[in-house]
C-alpha cells in the first residue's frame, strides 16, 4: 500500500474516529464494533493502523482468532444509530448486523468483510499484538481509563493489534 495513498485518506478517517467508527474482525463471525481510537503511522517502512480493545469486548476473543481486520468510516453524520449500537450492546447478546440493520461490504485486499455505507475503508493483517502495560501509563491517564469500575478487575486493559494496511479507499 503505496503511503501517501493512505496519507490522503486520513484527515477525514482521524475527524470521524473520535465520532466512532466500525471494526471487523476476519474469520467466521462478523460483529462490527464501534472504535473511537487507533493510531495511524508508518513502521517498518509499510503504511499502519493500530486499533486497541479491552479484554472483555467479544470482539477481543475474535480478535485473538483473526489474521486481518478491517475499520470502516462512516460519513460526517451518518450511521449515528449503528455507532450507537455498536458501541453499547455485544456481540455475545446480540447479533449485530441482524438488529442494526448493517451490510456487508466484501474487502477488496483480503482483509476482513467492512460495513456496507461507510465512506472510508481500511483493510489490515495483524503483524503485532500486546497488551497496554499499564504500570507504564501515565498514572492521571490509568487512574482515567483503567481505574475501578472497569468490567475487569485489572483495568480491563487493551490490547494493542497493529496491522499493516493492505488496503485503503474511498467507497
Ligand atoms: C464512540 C465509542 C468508541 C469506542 N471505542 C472503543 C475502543 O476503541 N476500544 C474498545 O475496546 N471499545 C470501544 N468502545 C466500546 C465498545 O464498542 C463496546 O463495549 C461494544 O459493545 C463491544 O462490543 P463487542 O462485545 O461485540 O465486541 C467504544 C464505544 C463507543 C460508543
């Protein structure tokens, strides 16, 4: 994936993440689920996107099974209710693209399958993955986001998946 391809598709991608976007996990089940972080670089001279999920998100388990991913971008304004959605109820309860009315949209590179309406597609194969170490976060940002009440007794952590894009585009 040539870099300045995916350089040009970023300050859209980066003002919507914030507003939520989809992420996919390749292999059997498809639950997209609402991310509002990830990192957007350059390593090992390829062109990444790194996405972080807690522990107990269900999409964790799936993406322990995964080889690609995927993050697909809604449009300004568009696709509030699925972000919602996706963003509060798992895919352990409910199936996600029945009750929110999603579409699949195949991958053009071998990633995962994206979400069908979305403005911005990013397909990625995991090359690394490791859990947020989090007694060497900064301790106001610990106490944040990783303090009590966490849906896991140890801060629920994230894990940290980074994948070499394989494809990027506009749809
Ligand atoms: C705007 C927004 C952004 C979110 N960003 C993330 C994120 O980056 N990582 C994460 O683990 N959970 C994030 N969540 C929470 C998950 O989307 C939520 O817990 C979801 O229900 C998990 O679904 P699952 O259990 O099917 O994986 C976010 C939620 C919202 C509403």
């Amino acid at each position: 994936m040539d870099v300045k391809a995916f350089s040009a598709l970023l300050p859209q991608a980066t003002e919507q993440l914030p507003r939520g976007a989809f992420l996919t996990a390749g292999g059997a089940v498809w639950n997209p689920m609402t991310i509002g972080w990830a990192q957007f670089g350059v390593v090992w001279a390829r062109p990444v996107v790194t996405v972080m999920v807690r522990k107990s998100r269900y999409t964790h388990s799936l993406m322990e099974q995964a080889e690609v991913f995927t993050v697909s971008f809604p449009r300004a304004k568009e696709m509030g209710k699925e972000i919602a959605f996706c963003g509060a109820r798992s895919g352990r309860d409910f199936d996600k693209e029945k009750e929110a009315g999603l579409k699949r949209l195949a991958p053009r590179a071998g990633g995962a399958e994206a979400v069908a309406g979305c403005g911005i597609v990013i397909e990625c194969r995991i090359v690394q993955k490791q859990l947020l170490d989090l007694d060497t976060l900064d301790p106001d940002f610990r106490a944040k986001y990783y303090g009590d009440n966490q849906a896991l007794p140890d801060g629920d952590s994230h894990v940290l998946y980074v994948g070499e894009v394989l494809a990027a585009y506009e749809v």
